[in-house]
C-alpha cells in the first residue's frame, strides 16, 4: 500500500511539473500575432488565450474573415473554414514563374485556387492551383 500511494503521488507531482512546463511553452501573444501574419493573415483581432487554446478573428490571405483557434505551443493554425495562404497576387506570380501567361478569373473556390491562362505552349487552359504552394495541381 504504501508503494502504491508512493507511486500515485509521484505521479502526481510529475503530472503538475508537466502542466507547469507546458504552461511555461505557450507562445505569447506577440508570437501568435506574429505566427498568424506570417501564415498570411491579416486584420487579427480579438487575440484571447482560453483552454490552453489561443482563439482570434482576421482575414485570410484569400480574403475571407475567419474564426480561429491556435495550439498555444506549436503555433498551428485551425481556421473555422478551408483557406488560402496566398492571395490572387501570390497565384498570379507562382504561375508566371511556371510559364503560364495572360493569367486572368483568379478565383478560390472549395479550398484551391483556379485561374485560366495561356500554358508555355500557347494554349488557353484552366488551371486548378494549390492554395498553399501555388503549384499546378490539374487542370478544369
């Protein structure tokens, strides 16, 4: 028996350094304010830390006001919907990169970005586009 309580408060003083340690990791809120708009947020407000959890409102790079939530110590980001970490401007330059020109109807749409150009051959296409690399994906 007295293993046993030996061993459960062992057990509990770890689990309370553990807490203490993970609360001592949580980022700032400079650091998530800073974390958001390198991940191509913008106007980020309401920045509250509840749970262990940070939570926010901002505009995506695509444009669309979102809710999110943010794991207070890696900084991963859970938009409330699907969203782009590019703007049309980011898709029109990764695709000029890749050759395509006259790039025109920008759009992002169920979670990609699509977009009509002319491919390096001259053809008019349309494009499907990974919202977070810009890379060609497929065409439509």
């Amino acid at each position: 028996m007295t293993n046993k309580l030996a061993s459960l408060t062992f057990t509990l003083a770890l689990a309370g350094v553990s807490a203490a340690a993970a609360a001592q990791q949580a980022m700032t809120e400079p650091q998530v304010q800073s974390q958001l708009t390198a991940q191509g947020y913008t106007r980020v407000h309401d920045l509250k830390f509840k749970n262990g959890m940070w939570y926010a409102e901002a505009k995506s790079a695509n444009g669309e006001r979102v809710d999110l939530r943010i794991d207070a110590r890696t900084g991963q980001v859970y938009p409330d919907e699907q969203v782009s970490q590019l703007s049309k401007q980011d898709v029109r330059a990764s695709l000029e990169t890749q050759g395509y020109t006259n790039v025109h109807d920008v759009e992002f749409e169920d979670g990609m970005w699509k977009a009509k150009a002319d491919n390096p051959a001259g053809n008019r296409v349309k494009l499907k586009i990974d919202a977070t690399s810009g890379k060609v994906i497929g065409t439509y």
